[in-house]
C-alpha cells in the first residue's frame, strides 16, 4: 500500500507528464508549419477546433464543478480572477499579430513580432499549467482532458510563434526553438500548482476557476481572432462547432 508521502509523489509526476506533452504541443505544432504550412481552411478548421474543445471544457469543468462544490460566490472571484490577471498580462506586452507574407533577409519587423509572441506565449503557458495541476487534483480524469485541450490550444500557439520568426529570415531550427521553449514553461506552474494544491485541496476548486477565467479569456481574446484572421472564416466556425461536439461527447464517454 502506498505512503501518503509515495501517493503525493505519484500526484506531482503525474500533473508534470501531462504538463509537459500539452507543453510539447507547441513544439509539435511550431514544426508542422515548418516543415509545410498548411492551407487556410487546414488552419482555420484546427485552430477553431482547439477553440472549442478549450471552451467547452471550461465551461462544463472548470466552472461548473467548483460551482457545485463550493457555491456561485467563489466560483465567480476565481474566474474573474483568472480573467483579469490573463488580461493584465496581456495589457503589459505590445500585442500585435503575426504576419508571414515577406521573406528573404533578415527583417527586424517580424523578428520583433515573433519574439512577442514567444514572450506572451510563456507567460500564459504559466497558468494552463496550473490549470492542468488543479484539475488533475480534482479528478484523474479531468486532468487527462485538461491536459488535452490544452495541448490542442498550443499547437496553433507554435505555428503562432515559429512563422512569423522563420518568416524574418531566422533558420527553421531557431523558430522550432523558441516556440519550444515557450511551451516548456507550463510544466512550472503545473508543478508549483500540483505542491501547493496537494497540501491545500481546499483551494482545488476556486483554483479550477481561476484556470476557467485563463483559458476563457485566452480562447476568445487570442485564439478565435488569430485563426479568423489568418485562417478561413467559416472553417473556423466549422472548426468551433466540432470541437464543442467531440468534447461533449468525451465528457459524456468518460462521465465526467
């Protein structure tokens, strides 16, 4: 039989090996568009995909189990929470989106705009790992999903970040890099997330609030707009409505 102390362990290696694939994501996705970019209907379609597999589970998890569990009050702060510090992040980085149309030598302009993003990127891969680490808490389950969805969001994330630096005439292996590495980072606030939450379950649901507010915000206010505005409108939609459907019917599958 485990020791709480072996059992906890498991929680902390567990929250990190999900973390880390939805973290590689971003690399996966950074080296798709490298090796082939792909049409704007492909992009709009996943991307809107990611958007409603995101939605979805926020919605249905990380706001109505805490709103269950410990009532609308709580489950608001945490949300709004989540949702303004992700905006107050937002407001301190010069936001621009990517452009990928020049190539050839070196171009300051789009290098500039890809290393913004790597920089948002990071900062916000720091609370989808928390994110991650409460839901795994809360049930096993939820943070398989969690951790799914996330890895869905972060693909586009990577071609986000790598296309507009491979773009400026940096090499292939510098873009795949620094997209990478901004989604290396979630692991951290998983980690942080899974210690703290372990020795404080009481927190796990105003915790999966806040991861609400996160990735409700970054859906709307980051993926949606980007994949409407350099994929294909209307695959984009496509995109939302399947991805809503599939997790509905996972949810449904795994009754969670």
């Amino acid at each position: 039989m485990a020791t709480p102390m072996a059992a906890e362990l498991g929680h902390i290696i567990n929250i990190l090996v999900l973390s880390s694939l939805a973290g590689l994501a971003t690399g996966f996705g950074a080296a798709v568009v490298l090796i082939g970019k792909p049409g704007r209907r492909v992009f709009g379609f996943f991307g809107g995909f990611a958007a409603g597999v995101m939605i979805t589970v926020s919605f249905l998890n990380l706001i109505l189990k805490p709103w269950k569990i410990s009532g609308p009050t709580l489950t608001i702060v945490g949300f709004v929470f989540g949702s303004v510090l992700i905006f107050f992040l937002d407001s301190l980085l010069p936001h621009t989106y990517f452009s990928v149309k020049e190539k050839g030598a070196i171009k300051p302009e789009l290098f500039k705009v890809g290393m913004l993003m790597t920089i948002g990127m990071t900062i916000h891969n720091v609370p989808e790992g928390i994110a991650v680490g409460a839901g795994y808490l809360q049930l096993h389950a939820l943070g398989f999903l969690i951790a799914t969805a996330i890895g869905l969001h972060n693909i586009p994330e990577g071609m986000a970040v790598a296309l507009p630096i491979h773009a400026s005439g940096a090499s292939k292996r510098t873009a795949f890099k620094l997209a990478l590495l901004s989604g290396m980072v979630e692991p951290v606030g998983a980690f942080f997330a899974g210690l703290f939450l372990d020795i404080f379950r009481g927190l796990i649901p105003i915790a999966l609030a806040f991861a609400g507010g996160v990735m409700v915000f970054l859906t709307l206010d980051e993926l949606i707009p980007t994949m409407r505005n350099h994929g294909h409108e209307h695959s984009t939609s496509l995109g939302i409505i399947a991805g809503c459907v599939v997790m509905l019917g996972l949810l449904g599958y795994f009754g969670i």
